[in-house]
C-alpha cells in the first residue's frame, strides 16, 4: 500500500504557532488548473446530490470518478498512481472526503467535496491559534453528531484552553458570534460550508500522523510573496496590537538587479560562449550511447552481479573480493577503456607504473602522481611541495627528469616563482596527453595488461595466489 | 560644486554603481536612465561615451544571446531519444525497499555515501548528524549540532572524517573517532564561513579540501587545515542550492544549480564561471554530473529534470510527464549513466532511461518528500533520504 500513517503520532502544540507557508505557487497554480477542470460543466466530473437514508448530500463526488477522470486527463496508467497524485492534492486542501479528517483518494464510492476557492491554500493562508480555538469552541456550541470532536480535536480544545486561559472569554464571544452567523444560512449552503471549513482545518491542523503539507522547504521561505504582510483571521478577528508582519515575511531579497556591470560581465561571457567550439548533436548522442554501453556491464542496476548484489542476498562477498588484491578479469578490461579509467583505480595505476617501470619511463606517470597530491595538500604545505617537485623533475640534473617542451618548461619555471597548487597544470596536462598517446597505449598490448586480462578466461585452473605471483613477477 | 538638491522621485539600486540611494531619473538620447547623483556626476565630468547606457547594454547582451542561441541550433541536427531509438529497451527494473534507517526525529535533509560503500552520513532537522553501516543498520556514531535545519553532509574520501553545516551558515569538519564514547561534537571545526545558509558541500578528492555553496549566492573552495578561502565563485544572481564536482581524474571544474534557475559550470582554478545554462522555468534544486564528466542532470521546482551536455553547450533531454506537477528536488546517475533517479516533492522516486527519455519505474515508500537520492559508490544500491525522518536502501 502506499499511504500508510505511522502509528505513532506528531504532537500538535498550541506554542508552535507559526506554521510555514505552502509550497511554490507555480505548483499550486497547477493543480488549481486541474481543480478548476475537473469541477467542470462538460469536462468534468459528475457532481451531484446523493440522496441517503432521509436526507440528502449535496455537491458530491465518488472517489472512483475523480481516479477515473485523473487517469484520462493526466495520461496515467495505473490507478494506484492516480489516487496517489489525487491524494497529494487533497492534501494540498483542494478536496476532501466528507466523512473523515484523514485527506486522500480512495478508489471507490466514497464522497468527496470540492474546497471552496476562499479556502485555496494560494491565498496564503496562516490561520492563528486563535481561529482554531474559535473554530473548535464553536463546533461544541453546535449540537450536532456529525460535528462532534474527535479525539486529537478534543485534546487540541483542551491544550488550546490552557494556553489561552486569559482571553478565553474573547475567544467564547467570537465563537457564539460566529454560530449565529452561521444560523442564518440555509440548512444546504450550511452542510456544505461546515464540510469546507473542516477540511481547511484538516489542512492547517493536521491529524496526528499526517503529513502537514503547509510545511515548506525553509530554504524558499525567504522569498514567498505573500501580497497580505498581515496575518488575517478566517474569522475577521483583529486582536489588539497583533497586526504585526509575520516573522517570515521579511521584506524578501530578490534576484540582484543587473548593473551597468554585471551586464557588461555578461557580454564577455556570451562572446567567450559564440567563441566556443562546440559539438554536433549526433556526435554528442552516439558519444553519449556509446559510454553508457560500455559501462552497462559494470552497472549493477542493469546487469546482474556476479557474485549477488550485497544489498539483496545480504552477502557481502562482492565487497570482500573486490578489496582483495586479485582484481576480476572484468575490472582489468575496465582498464582498456581509457586511461582515466586505469588511473582511477588503485590496482590499474600500480600495474601501470610496473609497466612504466619496466621500460625504465615511470618518471612522467611519477610526477603526474605527484602534482596529483600537490593539489590535494592543505595549503601551508604547498609551496614546499611545489618546489620538491622541480626539484626531483624538472631542475638541471633532476634524478626523474621528465621531457617538456620549451614553451610549457618556460611558463612553469615562471610560476614557481610563486609556487602554488597549479604552478604545473601546463606540465601536467603536457605529460598525461603524451602518456595517453604513448606509454597507454603500449601499455594495453603488453604482456602484464594482457596476461592479466586473459588469465581468467584459461579458467579457474590459476589460483589466486598464482595470479597475484604474476602481477609481482611481471 | 555645491551638492544639489533634486527631488527624488525613485529610490534604488543604481543602474551605475548599484548602491541603494535617491535616483535621479534622467534621460541620455532617449533611454532612460536612473543613476545616484554622484554616477550622474562623474558622467557629465567623463562626457557621454558612445551610448553605453544600461539599455544599450542590455540590448546588445540580448542580441548576443539571440545569436548564440542560433549558433547552438544550427548544431542541433538530431535529438538524443532519436539516436536513442536504436539500442534495446531496458528489461524491467525490480527495486525494493532493502533496508529502512530509523533514528532521525525530524526530517532527513541530505545523505552521502562513504567510500567503502555501506556507510552513510545522514544529517536532519532535528541537529543531528548520523552516521550508519547502512548494512547491518547499526548506528556507529551520532553527533548533535547547535543549529536545527542541517542542509548538508558529506563523507570525507578518507571514511575519517564528515562534514556539515546549514542554517548556522558554516561548514564544519567533525573527524570519526574509533571511541565511540568520544563527544564527537566537542571535535567539530569551523571551516568554511558564508554569509547565508550553507546549501551543499563536498571534500574535493582528498580530506584537505572543501567545496560549499551557500544561500548568499556564492561557492566556495576551502582549506580544511587552515579554514583559509582558496577561491569564491560569484555569479548566481539568487541562492546556490547544490554542487556538483566533475569526476574525471583530469577534472578541475564543478556544477552548482540556483534558484535564479541556472546551471553553472566553473573552473575550481580561476574561478572563471565557464559555462552556463538556464532553460528551467523554476529553482534548480540539484544537479548531479553524468558518470563521464562531459554532461550533467539538474532537478527542479518546475517538475522536470534535464540533461545538459558540455561539448553541445546546450539542452539535450527533458525528463517529464503530465502526472508528474510536484517539485523534483535531487537527482543522481547509475554507475553507467543510463538511469537517473529523481526524487520527487510528491514523496516518489522517478527512475528515467536517460537516453531515452521515458520513465522506467516509479519507486513508492516514502510517507513524504523526497530531499536526497544517492547511488552507493560501486552502484550496487540507492539510498533515499526523506522528510519521513527515514532513510531508505533500494535495490
């Protein structure tokens, strides 16, 4: 199933009485497009009064007719989808069952009412503590069963009354205000207002357990427009000296406007951009296509491991084989792809620099490792480290002197005149694109890459230690 | 010159110098213009340049845009989901729920996976920070920070040590005892200072280092060591709300995404802001490089995601579906680049065949948003972090 509510509940507290405000308009303006639709004359859904058992309901609509009409107009599959999303947007507040406080879509004859658009969570509603203790003292004063409290709203009143024992008066007077306010309406209009009136307060007082979707990412509080800087009351109350801004609607900081300058940065930057040479699409998606496949045995999600994925069969041996000093002859192949990828793993590395070794040329994988870990280093120890570097390859008589042409040797003796951590990024990237074209590509037709990479396809007649005797011997 | 007095009829950021002051609203030719009346100065002293007003600017940085917006058409001879058409259908993805992590008492705002491939830090609401064998669900250590809204952790590469900050706008170095009676917290260290909330960090390949972004619109390098800035990087014109750093061995740049709804990719060495991307119609919430390092997804308010590549400069996926109208608020590759999984504001996980653009599986189980998704480091799991104060492992 996939609404379940945990057991154990979230407390509401009267002292938390800033609820933040409901999530980015753009996303309410969209459901309330859908709202506004599906409440259609044509388009719509069948709502209707329902005659039962000596009375009558009106302005409803079954759960399986708003299932139905979601997976027509919102091109959805599965069912189970579609009571998911409908019960996001009851949630919002949009509508509700009119026999319970728990907000969500259930795919049967359950009634359901649309929310009245003073009610719409876009008005940016914050209903105070306050309202809410008018709300539920006037739901006592009313004697009817089905607007009796539950037991979280009977536990709220109470919690509500000691918080506001002082004023209690106040807040009685308003609720019998508001009860002969509500007398006055029709017996229907009446039905119908009370259910909108609940659901609203299903949405700002959630029962314990739901989600409280007026939650907001605090991040984007900051810049909520909320066109009502002052808090307003569902019930028209203004308290004394509490027409105060709230605390989150502080004048909100937007985009900074553009100066003469930012635009003129701007324009160097789009003429740095028409410069560029850029790629075709076609040759983008077959690059693209052809990584991906490449990589699609290694990707547990799409080929199945071997040994069992650790997670599903909790058997940890995967991991305990990788770790070992013996790679799989998968991940050797893995070393052909590119030298990024050799270098990337630890044990792809060190066969290389054994390869490199053996033609007596490890100094440029050396110090590309080197200026590797210059980067890497906290920066009171860079300056030395950039100068051992030179030292050890590239001064006159260095013992690892590695090859650089004059233009690339020139600019970085210059740099070291103020080492820093990027003093030999001209030098390293000089010396991986002369290994890459060079050294790798011996590297992959060798007999220590390739004795490694077809050791196992002989079977399983080399044992681990003799595979690990020819990776030291080569 | 005695200082005149004029009526003000706006006051504002000047077009000129930007600084907020009484405008005068003048007119060079026939733009209009609204300088303070010292910038209104200093042009009458220099005399009138060649027009350089702020609109003639803004005219000629639109044009400019309109230009490099054919340029990139003209490349556009085919649609990656066309090319895609080509390779077989993915088989059906059956992922379940493997393990469900219980012990943060609010919500879970971010996660990250150790190196070894079955720790987590997980950080939450409620000031802690968790750190778990997301394999046996034992929790090895739990630290509690001042600040409630911690919006970031990271593991450091070393598995020693984790980082976090959030709404204490900071990001703290906390180094892993062995003790586990240790008081962790009486060990964290201040390492990077912004001037907003701290929105994402990550160690940058080596415990020395730290990249942040923040809510005050900048990213950051730092030493870990000393808590020196190394670099900054401005140019977001809103808040920065995630990073990415580029995977290659060879890389020296990162991805971050704002709310001003860009995606900008910089260079970690100069600070050059080197390539930029806006065509989400809300927040970038996240954004998450595709395993090569030549393109990357980005997660929006706007209920899409999309793939962006570098050597195109453009534009070159749309993940979205009419059913989908929530925020989609992370996304993160599988090891090979072909599914993207992308957590949803309407408590799911979309899983997107990347190439080709449609939806593969839809992943319920949470009981509310979705704030991070993470594909464990050999690509065996996803972990799944949630304002259902759960964190959840899929495979």
């Amino acid at each position: 199933m996939i609404f379940k509510f945990p057991p154990n509940c979230f407390f509401f507290s009267p002292s938390v009485s800033v609820l933040l405000l409901v999530p980015s308009s753009s996303l309410l303006l969209q459901i309330e497009d859908i709202v506004t639709l599906i409440q259609d004359e044509a388009e719509g859904v069948p709502i209707r009064t329902v005659k039962s058992f000596m009375t009558k309901i009106p302005s409803v609509v079954t759960g399986s007719d708003i299932v139905q009409w979601l997976m027509k107009n919102l091109a959805i599959e599965d069912p189970a989808e579609a009571m998911h999303i409908g019960s996001l947007i009851a949630a919002q507040g949009y509508f509700f069952p009119i026999s319970d406080h728990v907000l969500s879509l259930k795919d049967d004859g359950t009634f359901y009412r649309f929310q009245a658009p003073y009610f719409w969570p876009s008005n940016c509603w914050e209903p105070e503590n306050t309202d809410y203790a008018i709300y539920l003292c006037k739901r006592t004063m009313q004697n009817k069963t089905r607007l009796e409290l539950a037991d979280y709203e009977a536990e709220n009143l109470a919690r509500l009354q000691r918080a506001f024992a002082r004023k209690w008066e106040f807040i009685y007077m308003q609720a019998e205000a508001q009860v002969k306010i509500d007398r006055k309406k029709d017996k229907t209009e009446r039905k119908i207002l009370d259910s909108q009136e609940r659901a609203f307060w299903d949405v700002h007082r959630p029962v314990p357990g739901c989600v409280n979707t007026t939650e907001m990412d605090i991040r984007k509080c900051r810049r909520m427009k909320n066109p009502h800087r002052v808090k307003k009351s569902v019930y028209g109350v203004t308290e004394e000296g509490t027409q105060s801004q709230s605390p989150i609607h502080t004048p909100s900081h937007h985009c900074r406007k553009g100066t003469k300058e930012d635009v003129e940065k701007e324009i160097v930057f789009l003429n740095t951009q028409l410069d560029r040479h850029c790629m075709k699409m076609s040759k983008v998606a077959d690059s693209l296509i052809s990584y991906t496949e490449q990589f699609m045995e290694y990707d547990p999600f799409v080929t199945a491991m071997e040994p069992s994925n650790p997670w599903t069969s909790d058997d940890p041996s995967l991991w305990d084989l990788e770790t070992s000093k013996e790679p799989s002859q998968q991940r050797v192949k893995k070393w052909g792809f590119s030298l990024d990828e050799a270098l990337k793993d630890p044990a792809g590395q060190d066969l290389f620099l054994k390869f490199l070794e053996s033609e007596f040329s490890s100094e440029n994988l050396r110090f590309w490792l080197a200026v590797q870990d210059l980067k890497r280093m906290p920066q009171q120890d860079v300056a030395q480290r950039a100068q051992d570097i030179w030292t050890e390859f590239l001064a006159e008589g260095a013992p690892s002197s590695i090859n650089l042409d004059s233009h690339s040797y020139e600019r970085t003796s210059q740099n070291l005149k103020d080492p820093g951590r990027y003093s030999y990024e001209d030098a390293q990237d000089h010396i991986y694109k002369l290994m890459k074209s060079d050294s790798y590509a011996r590297f992959l037709r060798s007999n220590i890459y390739q004795d490694l990479l077809m050791a196992r396809k002989k079977g399983k007649s080399l044992t681990g230690k003799r595979l690990t005797g020819l990776m030291q011997s080569s | 010159m005695c200082d005149q007095t004029f009526v003000a009829v706006t006051f504002g950021p000047c077009e000129s110098c930007g600084l907020a002051s009484p405008l005068m609203n003048i007119y060079v030719k026939t733009d209009p213009l609204n300088y303070c009346s010292f910038c209104v100065e200093v042009m009458a002293c220099k005399g009138l340049q060649r027009g350089e007003t702020l609109t003639s600017l803004k005219n000629e940085s639109e044009s400019l845009k309109k230009k490099l917006e054919e340029e990139r058409v003209k490349l556009n001879d085919v649609e990656l989901h066309q090319v895609a058409e080509k390779i077989e259908v993915l088989g059906a993805l059956s992922l379940k729920t493997r393990r469900v992590l219980k012990g943060h008492s609010n919500k879970v705002l971010c996660m990250d996976w150790c190196k070894d491939r079955r720790r987590i830090v997980s950080s939450s609401q409620d000031g802690k920070l968790i750190v778990w064998d997301a394999f046996t669900l034992n929790k090895e250590h739990g630290v509690s920070l001042p600040c409630t809204w911690v919006m970031a952790c990271a593991y450091a590469p070393s598995g020693c040590a984790v980082a976090c900050g959030g709404l204490d706008n900071k990001c703290s170095v906390i180094p892993l005892s062995l003790d586990s009676n240790e008081n962790l917290a009486a060990k964290k260290k201040s390492v990077a200072m912004h001037t907003n909330y701290l929105s994402g960090c990550t160690f940058t390949n080596s415990d020395m280092q730290l990249l942040t972004s923040s809510g005050d619109g900048t990213c950051a390098l730092w030493d870990v060591e000393s808590g020196q800035l190394l670099q900054s990087f401005h140019g977001h014109t809103a808040d920065v709300l995630s990073l990415d750093l580029a995977p290659s061995e060879t890389g020296n740049t990162f991805v971050s995404g704002g709310s001003d709804k860009k995606s900008n990719v910089w260079d970690m060495r100069s600070g050059q802001n080197v390539q930029s991307f806006e065509s989400h119609e809300s927040d970038v919430n996240c954004v998450k490089y595709y395993p090569s390092g030549d393109a990357f997804a980005s997660a929006s308010d706007d209920s899409t995601c999309r793939f962006y590549d570098l050597r195109a400069d453009r534009e070159v996926a749309v993940y979205q579906k009419d059913s989908i109208i929530f925020g989609a608020s992370t996304v993160d590759f599988s090891l090979s680049g072909r599914l993207l999984f992308a957590g949803y504001n309407d408590y799911t996980i979309n899983v997107w065949d990347v190439l080709k653009g449609t939806r593969v599986s839809c992943l319920f189980g949470h009981e509310n948003r979705i704030s991070r998704v993470r594909v464990s480091p050999d690509g065996t799991a996803l972990c799944s972090a949630s304002w259902d104060n759960t964190l959840r492992i899929w495979a």
